[in-house]
C-alpha cells in the first residue's frame, strides 16, 4: 500500500511541530506525535484496526534519537546517574515487553480510548501539579524501589507509545526522593531503553500483519520515522531557545488546556 506523495511533506510539518512543542514544553514527543499520527495516519490508507498500534510504534521509534539527545545532553552536565539508570533499566525493560505486548491484544478503538484518558489525566496533573516536593533522600536506594520505578515507566512509555517521562519523573522524586535535575536526567535514559524496547516489541508483534502500508515493520513505519525525526530534532532545539524568553508556568497551562481537548475530543468519537 503506497504512501500518496503530497503527504511527505505533512509528516515533515507534523515532526517540526511536535519536536518543537517538546523542546518548548521540556516534555517527550510522544505525547504529541500519537495524536498527530492518528489523525493522519488514515489519510495515508492505513486500516483502521492498524492505526493505533502503527501510531505507537512509530512514535517510540521517534522518540529513541531524542531522547538520547538528551541524555548526552543531561550527562554533560552531571545530572544522570549510571548506577541507579542501569537498575531502573532492567524495570524498564521489563515493563516496556508487558506494555507492548498488552497493547497489541488490545483492538485500535480501545487503544484509541485508553490514550483519550490518559492525555485528560495528564493534562489535569500538568494543570494542577502541586509546587511541594518531598526532602531529598541522602541514603542508597534499595534495589526494588528503583526495579519498580524503571517497571512503571516503561511499562507505561511502550504501552502509550510516549517516553513515559511524565510516569518517571514525579516517581523519581516523590517516591525515590532524588533531585529535579537528577530525576529528569535518569528519565531521559530510561525514555532510551524503554523506547528501544519498546519500538523492538511492536515489531515484533506486528510483523506479518496483512494490509500493513509500505516500509512497515511490524507496526513501526521506517519512512515516517525517516521522515520525522530529523525535522523534530532540528525544531526541538528551537523550542528550548524560545522556552528560555516565555514563562515556562503559562506554557504549561496552555499545553495541559490543549491536552484535555484532545484527549475529550478522541472520547467524544469514540463513544458518540
């Protein structure tokens, strides 16, 4: 099944817009990415019991080279901590196998549904997030509780098809006590092994699926990524520059605002 040409350029436009409200918003793209490609995805004649298993794959294959981008970006700067990243690894992996292959016996209007009410969730917590964080633990983290946070976030990141970042991050520091900066950073390398895992999955539980469009493997479509991810790259940086000159706070409310729409408007067709 070939992709119509004229729709090229709007993957290109979709990944400079979803690079750039990530590194405007400092979220991951994923979030941004499956709402896009569910929307588009049907217009480059992709069935219909295919379009959310495709649209979550294909978007943890794009968020693999962003977020290792900023993973090398946060070890410059001391904020990733290799001996508590490669035990949470080992929950991520594990996670992400479960949230992946959970997913995939899940039918393309349940998947839909289900990520209609996490963005509502999200967009609430964004909206209403508490300022107080608890004290910083000093004291070596038991193994289990970092086994656990790795489990969550990628269970949910492969699940979802996001970084699993807005999981992570409050775990990290609510639940493990550890540093904003450093908790955002350990993130950052769990999004990676999650992603990876999780993009490997759809692969696999894809692979054979009939009326699957040209250069799919399994439900990750190579030329989407192709395509996007050099354009979401590129205009992630140009996010970041312009976050510095706007209240951060403001940007937040908007987006988590947006969020809820969308995710009100996928519920909305769903059951209506």
């Amino acid at each position: 099944m070939p992709f119509s040409p004229a729709l090229l350029p709007l993957f290109a436009l979709l990944g400079s817009l979803g690079g750039f409200l990530a590194g405007l918003l400092g979220i991951g793209g994923g979030i941004i990415f499956v709402p896009l490609f569910l929307w588009v995805f049907p217009l480059a004649g992709f069935p219909p019991d295919l379009v959310a298993h495709s649209a979550f794959g294909t978007s943890l294959a794009i968020i693999i080279p962003t977020a290792l981008s900023s993973t090398l970006a946060h070890r410059r700067r001391g904020n990733v901590d290799w001996h508590q990243v490669y035990r949470i690894a080992l929950g991520a992996v594990l996670g992400a196998i479960a949230g992946a292959m959970i997913a995939a016996g899940i039918s393309s209007e349940g998947l839909k549904t289900m990520f209609g009410f996490m963005q509502v969730l999200v967009g609430l917590k964004m909206l209403f997030q508490p300022r107080y964080l608890p004290p910083e633990e000093t004291l070596p983290i038991p193994f289990r509780h970092l086994l656990l946070v790795g489990l969550a976030g990628g269970a949910f990141s492969a699940f979802f098809g996001v970084g699993g970042g807005v999981v992570a991050v409050p775990l990290m520091i609510i639940f493990l006590r550890l540093p904003a900066q450093l908790a955002v950073g350990n993130s950052s390398a769990l999004i990676v092994v999650s992603s990876i895992i999780g993009t490997l999955s759809y692969m696999l539980h894809g692979w054979g699926m009939p009326n699957l469009p040209s250069f799919s493997f399994g439900y990750v479509n190579l030329l989407v990524v192709a395509i996007v991810a050099p354009f979401a790259i590129c205009s992630a940086r140009l996010g970041v520059r312009l976050a510095s000159r706007i209240r951060h706070d403001t940007l937040v409310k908007v987006f988590a605002i947006v969020l809820i729409l969308i995710g009100l408007r996928m519920l909305v067709r769903t059951f209506f």
